[in-house]
C-alpha cells in the first residue's frame, strides 16, 4: 500500500483535507473530510488502476461540490 501525503482541497463547503492510496497496484482509492453546512462529510471513493483519467477528475469535482450553498451559511461558520 502507498499512502500520499495529507492535502488541501478545495470544496464548496470550505476547505477540505484529504488523501489518496493506492491498494496492491491495482486500486486507486481517495479519502476526504469535507465541511457541509453544520456538518462533515467523509467521502471515500475507489476505482481501478487502469480507469481513464477522467475518473480522477471526477472525483475531485465530486469532492469540490460538497457542502452548502454559497451564502447560505453565516460567515466564519468552519
């Protein structure tokens, strides 16, 4: 197993952290905890190592969606 290092990321809910892994060279796998409102989402998503790169895109997007709408939260809420 090779686990990369802890990132940001950007997602709507506010700043994101998480990480990818691989399994045996053979599934890619990424992990998030992401803000949603008063709430955290854990997002955990796997696909096989010869999946198009476009896989990883969307998951990135899928990551970058969650949380609540733009303004709909007080400032300084997380």
């Amino acid at each position: 197993m090779h686990v990369d290092d802890v990132e940001k990321l950007l997602a709507r809910g506010g700043e994101a952290y998480g990480f990818s892994f691989t399994v045996a060279d053979e599934v890619r796998e990424r992990v998030a905890v992401v803000p949603a409102g008063n709430h955290v989402a854990l997002v955990i998503a796997s696909w096989p190592l010869g999946a198009p790169p476009e896989v990883i895109d969307d998951v990135d997007a899928m990551i970058g969606s969650i949380g609540p709408i733009p303004g709909a939260m007080p400032p300084n809420t997380f």
